[in-house]
C-alpha cells in the first residue's frame, strides 16, 4: 500500500470554530493549527489535550488567534513538546498577537491560563522556514519532507505541503487567490493530483463582488461619517488584516487629501509595524518593485498614528476620527472599551470587517437586525491602598516566611540525607573523645551547628580528623602551555539556536511597546474591578467582507484544478461543508470526506508505492538533464532482487521505442516574452498568444478536456515556415526525453 495517512479533527469541523487538527503520515503525528478564541474557554481544548503528549510536530498556517491561540496553553499545560513550523512573519507576527491578546485580558482580569514567559517558552521551539524551503524530518520522521507555500490571506500566510515517498499531502485553509495590495495570491492552483488535500469549506456559501467597488464603497462610508461629525470604530486583529486595511486607509487618504485622523491602536501597535517594515520581501511583487526602484516602504504609512494607549484619542474628545483597535471580537481590549464610549452616539459608525467568533459581542451585534441594547462587563486594574494594601503585604510576608522556612527544611534534609550516605560510603575512623570535644566547641563558633566542617566531604580513612579535599591538577602541557579543550570555550547549541532564535534586540523590550512594557514592569500591587451595564446601541453597525479569502466560486474552481486523489474538508458551517461535499462528489474524480470533531478518516493512498535502488551498471548508462533543483532521465531497466532489496537493473533484451516526452511547465506569458525577444510580433488574443499573422498558440487545461490536472498546448495554423519555426521555439522551452 501507499504511505498510511489519516486525519483526525480536533477543533473547527462542521463549524467555524479554531483550526486545529492532527494529522498521522506513517505514524508520524502532526498537528496541523493550534487555534483558540478570544473567549479562551479550556473546554474547547479537551480533543487537543488527549493528544498533546504525542504529537511529533506542529505546523502553523496563519499569525492570528484561531491558528496559534492555543500554543502558549497547550506547551504549558497540555504536555505539548514538540518542535513549531512556520514561516518568519508568521513567527513574529504570532508572537506579538499573543503579546497583545495577553494584555488585554491582563489589564482587565487575573488572567492565569498562561504569561508572557509561556508565550516566549512556546515561541523559542519556532522553526522558521522560507517559502518552497524543503524541509527534511529527522529521526522518527526520517524521509518526510515538509514545505510552506504562499497561500494569501495574511502576511506568512502559509499552504504546508508534506512529501513522503512521492505522494503530496496538501494542508491548505484560508487561502486567497487574489492578489492585494500588500500580499501575492496562493500559489495552490500550480499543484496538481496530490495524494491529499485538506481545505476549508468556509466561504463555500459566500460570493465576492468587485475589489476595486468594495474598496470604494468602503471609504465612502466612512468619509459619510467623519464629514457628518461622527466617528468609525473599526475592531481588527493585532498584525493580521489590519495591515491591508492600513494601506488601504492610507492611500486613498493620501489621494482625497483627507485631514480626518486615522489611529491604529494596539498594546504591539509600534513593535508590529516595525517587524512588517522588514518582511518586504513577503509580500506582494508590486511592494517589493516599488521598494527596488524608489526605496519606498510601503509602511511609512503617513497618514495613520500608531499609539499603545488611549489618552492620545481623549485629548481628542468628540473631535471626527477613524480608529482601527484591537480586538475584533469586543471581547476584550481597546475595542471594546472604545465601543462603549461611542455606541450611544447615532452619528457613528462601527464597521466590522471580519466575521465575528461565535459567542462572543462582535458576533451579537452582526445579527440582522442588530441588538438595539447589550449588556457589557466593564473592568480595569487599579492599584491597592489603605487596609487592602497593608493586608496585602502582610499576605505576602506570611508566604515569604512559608517559603523560606520550606526552603530551610527542605536543605537541612538533604544535608542529612548528603552526611547519612558519605557515612555509609567512607570506612570506619575512630576519633578519641578529646577530638570530639574539640569539634564540637569549634562547631559551637558557628552557630551550634557541630556538622558543618565535615559536611559534605568523605573523609579519608588515614586521617585523624577532618580536611578539606585536594584536586590535582591532570591538565596537559606542550611547549605552548597549558593545552586548551575548544569546547570549554563554545556555546552549546541549544544556547546558539537560542540566541539565533532571539536575535538582536529581543526579549521583552524588542517586542513590546514601551507603554506596556512598563504596565508590565510595574510592580504596584493591585485588583481588578468590575460591573455591569447595559450599553444602548444607537451607533450604525456595518459589516463589510475584508477577511481576504477565495469566495465560494474561487474554492470550487482551485480544488478543481487541483484535482486531489482524496479531498478532505474542514472548518466551515454544516451548511458549507455539506455544500462544497457535494459539489465536488458530483463533479470531480476524488473520493471526498468531511469527518467530525475527534472522528479519524483513513485517507491512505490505493497506490503502491515501493522503494528501489538503482544498480552502478544501470546508472553507467544513463544521461541526466538538469531541471531546477532536479536532475531527470529516461530509463528503461527491469526490477530484479539483490540482498533481499529491490534493484533496478539494464534490460535483458533492446527496450521498444518509446514515445518523446516534453517536461516542465510553459507560461504563456514567458513564451510571448522569449519570442518578442527573438523579434516576432506577438500579443494576446481570447487567452490565446497570436503569433505573426497565421500562427495561434493556446493552452488547454482540464477545464476544457475534463482531464484530471494536465495540460495541453496546441499549435494552430497553416504547415508553413512560421508554423514549424514557432514549434521549434516551442519545444525549446521543454526538456525532451
């Protein structure tokens, strides 16, 4: 059989709940998302926590809370122990969502799930690789090759392609074809007929209009707003789609010369900003052309001011402002606050851009129609004072004094247990009455305790009363010196991968903001308080679609060009899900599976897959053609046994002939390129490439003739010199073999 592949749904199956599941490749576990909600609720986690302890590794797709939440918990409390996979943005980005989904719930409750020490501990086991960087496992992984693919949607946005013995598992959620303003499009569609995908039905249901209309709409309303004295809220993620509506608000600022502020508020919001300014190289060609050319950032956002605190939008009072504060979901943080304060003015706007979580406010207030009241629970720290702060520190000297009398107990044991076993090590001595008199008032010197010369040393048994060790000095000598041992003077590895993996300016400083470095820093004992209260809802409440994912149509169109053996669906409504199953059972050639929260599916491959060698006389005789990273040939042989191991062998008699075969993959674009430079006069033409004035060159792909990924490119035209110049160009853009 083929390798052995199944598939077991933790978390966001037959749901939009957060993404995590396991994935086992020949007995070697993934876990493929380790996503959690704002509502950090421990039960969601209970299908993760049975398998934690066995987990081999974990693969992370996307730098926001429903992709990594739950990492911090799950290392700390779950047992989680493997390594992380993810690409840089992904890494940092993710690692100051965290920081800031921290803060929020810290400035306003006892948040114990986990700390900022629990988040650094998770993130120092981050692997981080580049897009297409093949990857091979070690150890019980031996042979299992994984890569990150762009996949849109978010900034490091990744499509994890996992390799053993030839056959593709594909992981791909929340992938975006379309190109944007500061990401590429997935590059999904250029795989064809993996062994496996497993893709979300999440937007199976919906459709998308056009960018261009939708971004228009989009400043239209909150000009509308602003130029009527109000102010727009818009909740976002700490470093996830926030970016693409940063550049949006930015530009089109720039263009309409707006003076309206624009704020981006986040305990990270400074430090975030900072790390994207340097990930140029990850995002879309046309940032990336324009920082070549004329050394534009396109995040030197001019028009947007960064700020880590509130005061700054007080000072403005009622004055018209738009304001982009995290978090999305109004559970917690600077939106949810900021909500409050403007849900009883009519003239403002609260826009949402994203679907809210379920069970959480954001979610409440999309409902159609809206909520016309909700009832919220507003906390904030203060410090303690009078009575409250002197029995605080009196509770705190009394656990002081708990610990170090501990601390005491638990040292005189082990001198005990250290003087009981030397005792029993070392030979009987006889020491006189008079020797021990003396030692007992030399011990009486030092504070009574009669053991604490001897303590710890076995003494020899020639000696009449007790020494201190002597160590010889066995080092070596040459004409140089002392002779020096290299490794007493170099970094173990795992401190080298960790001051690699930290890198300059790090730690708790590099990463957070100087505002909630210092909350954290502050050491002023202090509470939280609550209370209730009902907030009227007479704000205008928008939902525009700016989450950054393929539309139904876009989903169903990839996965039919990807054509996979076996298709496996997750994350979505049951309505979704059962909807995209169904169009792809009835129109393509895969078997295709949409299991349940903690129901395994078998998704091993029916092929045969066999391990060979290929003998020296056979190798002798065989002429390789580079292909990229690649060598590929031709070979005809015959399979044959050589110590119990499959060997491929020259043939016994002549092979037939066999059939040219044209390898690699022609872009039609590059083809027009390559004959504009050979001076043809070339252009497009219905998706065809018109050359000269009889000659059509067009590609057929699986669209068209129903076939299963392949492609074909036809040649169209009289037989006359154009026509077999034009082929010769053709197939010089081919190996053949």
């Amino acid at each position: 059989m083929g390798t052995s592949v199944q598939v077991t749904p933790l978390s966001g199956a037959y749901g939009e709940g957060p993404l995590c599941y396991l994935l086992a490749v020949d007995g070697f576990r993934f876990l493929l998302d380790c996503g959690w909600t704002d509502l950090c609720e421990t039960s969601q986690l209970q299908p993760l926590a049975k398998v934690a302890p066995t987990i081999d590794a974990v693969l992370l797709s996307h730098p926001d809370m429903m992709h990594l939440g739950a990492l911090p918990y799950a290392m700390k409390h779950l047992g989680l122990s493997a390594p992380v996979y993810a690409t840089e943005p992904v890494f940092r980005l993710g690692l100051l969502t965290m920081y800031d989904h921290f803060l929020s719930r810290w400035q306003v409750s006892d948040f114990d799930l986990f700390t900022l020490d629990d988040v650094d501990a998770a993130f120092q086991n981050v692997v981080r690789l580049k897009y297409s960087q093949n990857y091979l496992l070690n150890d019980k992984g031996e042979g299992i090759v994984i890569a990150p693919h762009v996949a849109g949607h978010l900034l490091g946005g990744t499509v994890w392609k996992i390799t053993k013995d030839g056959e593709d598992v594909v992981y791909a959620v929340d992938f975006n074809h379309r190109k944007e303003m500061h990401l590429n499009g997935t590059v999904l569609g250029s795989f064809v007929r993996p062994a496996v995908l497993i893709t979300d039905a999440y937007n199976a249901l919906n459709n998308q209009g056009y960018r261009k209309k939708q971004d228009q709409d989009f400043i239209d309303s909150l000009v509308k707003v602003l130029a009527s004295g109000g102010s727009v809220l818009l909740p976002v993620d700490t470093a996830g789609r926030v970016l693409e509506l940063l550049l949006i608000l930015d530009k089109y600022w720039g263009d309409r010369r707006l003076e309206y502020p624009i704020y981006f508020l986040t305990n990270v919001s400074t430090s975030t900003i900072d790390y994207v300014k340097s990930f140029l190289e990850w995002m879309g060609d046309q940032i990336a052309k324009s920082f070549e050319s004329s050394r534009a950032n396109a995040f030197l956002l001019k028009k947007v001011t960064l700020i880590i605190n509130k005061e700054e939008l007080e000072k403005l009072g009622d004055t018209p402002k738009v304001v982009l504060a995290s978090m999305a979901s109004l559970e917690v943080g600077f939106s949810h606050d900021i909500f409050v304060e403007m849900a009883n003015e009519a003239r403002n706007l609260v826009l949402f851009t994203e679907k809210g979580q379920f069970g959480t406010l954001a979610r409440m207030l999309q409902v159609d129609p809206p909520p016309k009241a909700v009832k919220v629970t507003m906390s904030k720290r203060i410090p303690l004072v009078g009575d409250e702060l002197k029995a605080y520190e009196e509770e705190q000297e009394r656990i002081k004094k708990e610990e170090a009398i501990k601390a005491s107990l638990v040292k005189e044991e082990e001198l005990k247990a250290s003087h009981g076993s030397n005792a029993k090590a070392s030979d009987p001595m006889a020491i006189d009455a008079s020797s021990s008199h003396k030692s007992a008032k030399a011990g009486s010197h030092f504070g009574g305790n009669n053991d604490i010369l001897i303590d710890g040393f076995v003494p020899p048994s020639t000696s009449v009363a007790p020494m201190f060790p002597f160590f010889e000095n066995t080092a070596e000598w040459d004409d140089f010196g002392e002779v020096i041992n290299p490794d007493d003077y170099t970094m173990k590895q795992e401190e080298t991968d960790s001051a690699l993996m930290l890198g300059p300016g790090d730690g708790l400083d590099g990463k957070i903001d100087d505002g909630s470095a210092r909350l954290l820093l502050d050491s002023t004992p202090s509470k939280v308080i609550s209370n209730e209260m009902t907030v009227q809802v007479k704000c205008s409440l928008v939902y525009m679609d700016f989450e950054g994912r393929s539309d139904g149509r876009s989903v169903k169109s990839v996965i039919a060009h990807v054509a996979p053996l076996k298709l496996v669906l997750v994350h979505g409504s049951a309505e979704a899900t059962e909807h995209l199953k169904m169009h792809c059972a009835k129109n393509l050639d895969s078997h295709v599976y949409a299991p349940q929260i903690e129901e395994t599916i078998d998704v091993t491959s029916d092929l045969c897959a066999y391990k060979v060698q290929l003998s020296e006389k056979l190798m002798s005789n065989i002429i390789c053609k580079k292909l990229g990273e690649h060598e590929i040939a031709w070979v005809d042989a015959e399979v044959g046994k050589e110590d119990e191991k499959l060997v491929l062998l020259p043939p016994s008699s002549a092979p037939p002939p066999h059939k040219p075969v044209l390898v690699g993959d022609l872009k039609l674009s590059d083809f027009k390129q390559f004959l504009e430079n050979k001076g043809w006069q070339v252009e497009f033409s219905g998706g065809a490439l018109r050359c000269g004035e009889h000659i059509t060159v067009r590609k057929i792909g699986d669209s068209q003739k129903g076939s299963t990924g392949s492609q074909q490119i036809v040649i169209e035209g009289p037989l006359c010199e154009d026509y077999y110049k034009i082929r010769e160009h053709l197939y010089s853009q081919f190996y053949l073999l």
